[in-house]
C-alpha cells in the first residue's frame, strides 16, 4: 500500500514550517543558544537549538493557550502546521486518526512536578502540572482542539519513537480504521538533558560512567516536533511522495534488510550509542546523508529526517550532508553536494539503543 | 469496518496485588478477599490506600538483566509466566520474527527519586538506566528478540490498546509471535498526582456504589503471547484465547474527565463489535473500567445500560486498584480467565445503588455465565477509550 504524505509541519532549531526547514537545507546552517545550567560545581553551558512556538497564536486562542507548557505548545504547533500545509485545517477531514511519538516525554514538567513531590515538605502536585505530565497529554489538547474523536494513540519508545508511530499509522490506513492519520512526534530541551550531555562529553566528569566515550563537537541537544498528514490517497495528489515501508529490527541479533536503489538519511546525532555502526550495515556505494547538524540530537529526529526526504520528493533534489556526526565518514559514500534524486527512493534509517533498527522509505 | 480475523492468545501471565500468577488472581478475586493499604514501597506522609505487590516477587536468577525498573521486573515476571503458559521454550522467541508492544505510564517516565535528591550535580547513572529500560525494551533484551517494538503510553487505557495493535501485526503478517500487554508500578508523583485531582478514596474504593469517592491506585502487570495461525497450527495445545476485536475512539473533551455523553466509549464499542464480527447476544458479561470515581462510573454505566441490556457486568478494580498502563491487559486476563471458569467475581465495594445511574447495577455476588465472548474496557486520561472483545473455545470461524 501506497500512503500518501499530504501535509508537513515542523519546527525547530532551524525555524517554523517546511519553508523554513527548506531554505536552512539550502543555506546548511541552524543557529544554537548557549543554554546556561547552574551546579554546585559551577555554571555549564551546553548549546542547543531550540523552538519558537510564537505562531501558534494565529492557530489557537490565548485562553486555550494559557494552561499549555511548551513541549505541549511544539506538539499543537507541528500539527497546525501539518494541517495547513495540507489545506485541511478548516476541511472535513473524514474519520482521522492522530499518532504522536516522544522519546523523553514532557521532561521539564515532569521533573519540576518530582521535584515538588519529593523535595517539599508537604506532598504537593499542581493537578494542570500533573495532567499535563502524562504522556498522551499533547494528543489529548490535539483531539480536544480539532475536535478529533477518532483513534489516539500516543508512543514513546526513544530512538524508534517515530518508526513505530509511523507502522501504527500505516496499519490503520492499510485496515482502513481512518482516512487520515495527524503522525507526529515531539521532545524538548530540559536542563536535565543538558547536564546529561555534559556528563556524556566532559572527560574529566566523575559523575558518568561512560565519560569521554563520544565525540562531542556535534552534538548539539535539539527540540522541536514534526507532523505529517497521512491519506490512502493515490500519490498523484502529493508533491512529497508517498511512505513506501517501515520496518523495524534488531541490527545486532538479525541484521538489517535495507531497500535497493536508495539514498539513506542516516539519523547520527551525537548521541546514540550506535552512531558509528552504519558504516558496518550499509553498502560501499550507498549514497548516504546527515542532516542532524540542521534539527540537533533529539530521539524524534528522524522525524525532520523524513521531512528532508518528502522536500526531495518534492524537489527531485538530494541535499548536500552536514559533516558529521556521521563516523567512519571516510568509510561511507557522503552526498557532499547536492544531487539528482532520480528513480531513487529515500531510506530514514536509525540505529538506538540495544541493537535497535528503524527505518521508514519514502518514494515518489 | 469488517469483521477482521481472530487473533490466538497461546499464553496468559499476570502479578498484582491480588495474585503472582493469573490463577493465584482468580482465587483472589472469587474469595471477594482486597487487601488495600498505605504505600510502602515508597516514603509519603500521605495514607490513602494502595493495592501494591507486597512480596518480593522478583526472581532475579531467572533473568539476565536486574538493574532495571520495577515496572520492568512486573512486565518480565507476567512474560515468563506467559511464556510457560504458552508451552514454549524461550528459545523459540530468538529465530521467529517476534515484536513486543507494552502499554505503560510510569515506566516510561523519566523518574528517579535518587537522581532528584543528588543535589546539583547528581550521578547520571540512573537517567541512563531509564533509557535503556523501559518495560518493552526489557522484554526484547531479555528474550533477544528482534521484531518490532512498542511502547504504548495512552495512560491508562495503554494496556488494552497495546493489545489490539500487536494483535494489528500478526494479522498484517510483521510478526509470527507478539508479545503484548501492560505493565505499571506504585510511583510517587501518579499517587501524590491523583490526590491533587481530588478523585483519590481515603478508604477501599466503592466502583459504582452511591458512595464512592474515587479509586485507589495499584500496580501490576498482564502479558499475552499472540501466535500467527502457522504459529497455532505448530503449537502441541490449543490457544488460550482469542482477541476477537478491538476499538479504540476519543472523548475529545477533557484531560482527566470523562466525556458526559459517553460518546467516545460508544464508538469504540462500536469499532471494536464491528471488528469482531460478534453481536450483542454473543456478549455473556462486561469487564467494565468501574474505577469508583463519581465521573467515570456514572457515563460508563450509562453506555453499558444503553447498549448493553440486561448484559451482566462488574469492575475488579475494587480488588487489585486502579493499575493504570497494566489495567487494560490485566482486566483482559481475568475477562479470559473468567469465560474459561464460567463464572466472574463479585464486584467488590459496591453495595447501594446510585440513583443517578440507570436500573443497571454490577455483580453483587459471584455468577455463573453462559458463553465464551466477552467485552473488556478500559477509559483513560486525554479521553482515550478501548475496548477489546475476547473469546476462548475453538478458533472462530
């Protein structure tokens, strides 16, 4: 079955909806804030590039905005978004189904939240903190504002977040559940994050276990969300393509089966345990590309991966690859310039943690 | 939709506070016994009473892996006895394609007390172990599987959906073998959460009865081992179970409370009867959510008495607490367990009637039942409903 992508909405480091995410491909560069975490040993200062959700006023009203924390304002805006790039914002759009992925969840509210729990003398929870904590609390604000009563189904299952949402949604087309699926995912800056990646990158830290392990020169901590607009529609009516297949494996017990004839948007961000691996599961003359250096290391990344891929549907264009992180770079077969798409389709491919693969291919 | 094809059950393993093991549960449960109690596994100053799993449950030499969260030791303790309930030898989950798919809440949060009380500059350690240890990837790890994976976070309707989406891969043909289900642990931020809403009972709960003032919480888990048909025809027993249907719809309302027409649940029982091919003379009883709060149970027993007459029903929530990402496959392993025992417990804690609600009042004693089809239901947080129809007997036509 051939799914269709009708609509984009991203945000990030790079900007607000699919022609910001475009023009930073061309230019090749997102901008990063230097993000300050105050420790008894003394101020850290990690860079990352983070969201503006400011346009999310032209979409909802200040008075349902004013209980919505950030990482749930990303999740509303991507969808908005989605749906307007779609022209399905105002339409009857049938019996949808909506798909949202995180890899952490609403960490700043949920850490602030512990830390009233724990550390206050009485027991105390903000019960708007509490609920908003929950993880299907931004597809829950989604259904509420776009008045969506079909299937909702919330994921989180780290780097193979969004390959698992996007299978889901898949099947629900495939089965006919719903005519349309809002598939997205969102994860958020936190101090916690930072800290973490300062421990993962300081050599002379004696907080991690695994300090120094990883090169740290880009690894940036990203955020943002990204949402599609699924239909079982004919390809015919997408400029992006369509979503071709999703699998998903264990590289390290099984290998992986990749698609032939294939460009692949590999998903290094710095991070993952698995960063240098692909270089052991791809051929040598597989063209390959990173674009994390645009969108930053989050679990959902691959997400803006399979934007990049549905703009070079659009384009008949592959991007040119940042530099890294992609290691054993001299082992691999870069796309350092840009470069006819051609027949080709375009594999998002991510290695996670424990030997986990996702990829999702896209054609057009 | 159409009816879609019947999904094997080949093995059942669940822990809660009322048994280590399915059958221990069931004799908990027909005993009309509950033994809730402030939280010990956890320091508060708050007393509300929990059903937690007291024991020490954990059978560390079984498994590979021990570093890990609680809710992952529950998950990996019903998935060995599911396991074994299934006939199989462990080692078969390492050369079939094999996926998992959990439903959870608090085990996939990223939640350490002792993370939060190491100061300033805490050790990583325990966000590390978060991160490679949610219930999903402890069960992949531990069995070395490699299929796809899922971690469902619909709050506490996770356990049932995660059913019926793993029952999704084995019909699409991703999977030969699922392994699927809920698991959740007492956690102080939901306790401490739940009170702050106001729909916490300081006393055993009451689901359905005209004093109920809310639930209590629990924690536990249910895993169910799903067989494609070559899988069945392999297998030296029959299944267990079927999952007939499944559907899910939402409330598109609220965030904690539940949609007063009822409408969301509606669909989803409509969805999940569609799928299931079954009719409403086919459904001997309802597992109903009955969590005891004064929302929930009002709209749930409406939409039952609307369509379902007549249709016997009870909650067990009273029993084993409100289990939260564990609730909806550990009520779909005692719906099973109930139509293979023919008879379904007591529905504990109601005892008066709410004149608010229609003439349909749950199970006061224990009752025999006729049939082997059954409708298990599980409302949540952000409006989520699902409802999965389950059957035993031979493989439905």
């Amino acid at each position: 079955m051939k799914v269709s992508i009708k609509g984009i909405g991203v945000l990030g480091g790079f900007g607000c909806g699919i022609g910001d995410l475009n023009k930073t491909i061309i230019t090749g560069k997102s901008s990063s804030a230097a993000m300050v975490i105050k420790t008894t040993d003394g101020d850290i200062e990690v860079p990352a590039f983070l969201a503006n959700t400011d346009r999310l006023k032209s979409f909802v009203s200040k008075r349902d905005l004013r209980r919505i924390d950030h990482y749930i304002r990303m999740a509303l805006l991507g969808c908005f978004l989605a749906l307007e790039d779609a022209d399905m914002l105002h339409a009857n759009r049938g019996k949808m189904g909506i798909i949202i992925a995180t890899g952490y969840g609403s960490t700043c509210n949920t850490f602030d939240l512990q830390h009233s729990v724990i550390t206050e003398a009485a027991p105390f929870c903000s019960p708007i903190q509490f609920s908003n904590s929950v993880h299907n609390a931004a597809a829950t604000y989604i259904s509420i504002l776009l008045k969506e009563m079909g299937p909702n189904l919330s994921v989180s299952h780290y780097d193979m977040s969004i390959a698992s949402a996007f299978l889901s949604a898949y099947q629900w087309l495939q089965e006919g559940r719903v005519e349309s699926v809002l598939v997205g995912s969102v994860d958020e800056y936190s101090k916690i994050l930072g800290y973490f990646r300062h421990c993962l990158y300081n050599k002379g830290n004696k907080k991690a276990d695994f300090a120094g392990k990883m090169n740290h020169e880009y690894a940036i901590i990203g955020e943002g969300a990204n949402f599609f607009v699924l239909t079982g529609e004919n390809e015919a009516n997408s400029p992006y393509g369509f979503i071709e297949e999703i699998k998903m494996g264990n590289f390290k017990r099984k290998g992986i089966n990749l698609p032939e004839n294939t460009a692949f948007f590999l998903g290094a961000d710095g991070y993952s345990e698995c960063d240098d691996q692909y270089v052991n599961y791809l051929s040598e003359d597989a063209r390959v590309a990173s674009y994390s250096h645009l969108y930053g290391g989050l679990p959902v990344g691959t997400g803006f991966d399979i934007a990049i891929a549905a703009l070079s549907n659009k384009f008949g264009t592959v991007f040119k690859s940042g530099d890294s992180p992609i290691y054993n770079s001299d082992r691999l077969n870069v796309i350092r310039h840009n470069e006819d798409l051609g027949s080709r389709r375009i594999c998002c491919l991510k290695l996670g943690a424990g030997g986990s693969y996702g990829w999702v291919s896209l054609n057009h | 939709m159409k009816p879609l094809a019947p999904v094997a059950i080949a093995g059942i393993g669940c822990i809660c506070s009322a048994g280590l093991v399915l059958k221990e549960c069931m004799d908990f449960l027909y005993k009309g016994k509950r033994n809730p109690a402030p939280p010990v596994n956890f320091s508060t100053k708050l007393t509300f009473p929990v059903f937690e799993v007291l024991e020490d449950f954990f059978q560390s030499n079984l498994f590979e892996e021990n570093n890990i969260l609680r809710t992952c030791k529950l998950a990996l303790t019903a998935t060995l006895e599911a396991i074994s309930d299934a006939g199989f030898d462990r080692k078969i989950l390492e050369t079939k394609r094999v996926g998992a798919c959990i439903g959870t809440n608090v085990g996939c949060s990223m939640h350490d007390e002792s993370f939060a009380n190491d100061g300033n500059t805490p050790f990583i350690t325990p966000v590390n172990r978060f991160l490679f240890s949610n219930p999903t990837s402890s069960i992949a790890s531990e069995f070395k599987m490699t299929g796809p994976l899922q971690t469902v976070v619909n709050a506490c309707s996770s356990g049932s959906d995660a059913l019926g989406l793993a029952a999704s891969w084995i019909r699409s043909g991703i999977c030969d073998i699922v392994i699927t289900g809920g698991a959740d642990e007492m956690y102080q931020i939901t306790y401490t959460g739940f009170k702050s809403l106001l729909i916490n009972d300081d006393s055993p709960c009451k689901p359905f009865d005209v004093n109920r003032k809310g639930l209590n919480l629990g924690e536990g888990a249910a895993v169910f081992i799903l067989v494609s048909q070559e899988i069945e025809k392999e297998m030296k027993k029959d299944p267990r179970a079927y999952i007939l249907g499944y559907g899910s719809a939402t409330d598109a309302f609220h965030h904690t409370k539940t949609r007063p027409d009822g409408k969301g649940l509606k669909l989803a029982i409509e969805e999940a009867m569609e799928t299931s091919g079954a009719t409403l003379s086919d459904i001997a009883f309802i597992n109903a959510h009955g969590t005891g709060t004064l929302d929930n149970d009002l709209v749930e027993s409406r939409v039952l008495y609307e369509m379902f007459p007549g249709v016997p029903f009870f909650s067990t929530k009273g029993y084993t607490g409100h289990t939260l990402g564990a609730a909806g496959a550990i009520e779909a392993a005692f719906t099973i367990a109930c139509i293979e025992e023919g008879r379904v417990p007591a529905s504990v804690g109601f005892t008066t009637s709410d004149p608010e609600m229609p003439p349909a009042y749950p199970l006061q004693q224990n009752a025999t039942i006729n049939g082997n089809t059954a409708l298990s239901e599980t409302l949540a947080f952000g409006g989520n409903n699902s409802v999965l129809i389950l059957s035993t007997g031979e493989h439905p036509a």
